[in-house]
C-alpha cells in the first residue's frame, strides 16, 4: 500500500506535539547538538538501530558537535504518518534521561535538541 502524503495543515499539527522538529521542504527535520565526536557517533548508532527495526530509513548529516536528521517518504512524495511516528520514536531515545530510580544517569550535557 502506498503511503499518503500528509498535507502542510496536517504536517504543522502533528509538528506540534514534536518540538525542535521543522518542516523543510518535502521532509521534517531536527537537529541534535552533542557534547562532542563520541556522543554523535552513540546517537547515530541508536538511530540507526531504530530506523532499521521500523525499516524506515532517514538522511543524516552527522558532525563533531550534533546530527540532523531528516525524513520523508518517497513513496509518498513527501511528509506521512511513518516521518511522524519514528520522529517521535527518535526522540524518546535521543533525549531520554532518567528520571529518578535506581539510574542517575549522566551529569554531562550528553545530547540534547538544538
């Protein structure tokens, strides 16, 4: 089944609920700023991990200090649900922090949305 492309209105509401996520163009994208060449290169591998699981494949512009990300569906000539959702996924991942527990987590900037 081919892919619909969501139209700019659509596009805009769910970019709502994905702050730092933009509309450029036929895709959306983010930028990720990192504390340096070792975190990137960590992000870039939990993408990548993602997207294979979802077989849903982004372009990656990667960098010393951050990686943007940028997805489209060509089937679709444009912006769908899938772009939406592994956004979201990416994300959850990309900016999780624990939050209390047994994981303190880390006190470095590590990655955060640019």
């Amino acid at each position: 089944m081919k892919e619909r492309a969501l139209d700019d209105a659509e596009i805009r509401g769910r970019l709502a609920a994905l702050p730092g996520w933009t509309h450029a163009g036929n895709a959306i994208e983010r930028r990720y700023a990192t504390e340096g060449w070792p975190a990137t290169l960590m992000l870039v591998n939990a993408i990548g991990y993602l997207c294979e699981a979802a077989d849903h494949h982004p372009d990656l512009q990667v960098s010393w200090g951050g990686v943007t990300v940028r997805f489209n569906t060509h089937t679709a000539g444009g912006v769908s649900e899938k772009d939406i959702e592994i956004a979201r996924k990416v994300d959850e991942v990309a900016l999780w922090r624990p939050r209390g527990g047994a994981l303190a987590g880390t006190t470095r900037k590590w990655v955060a949305g640019a």
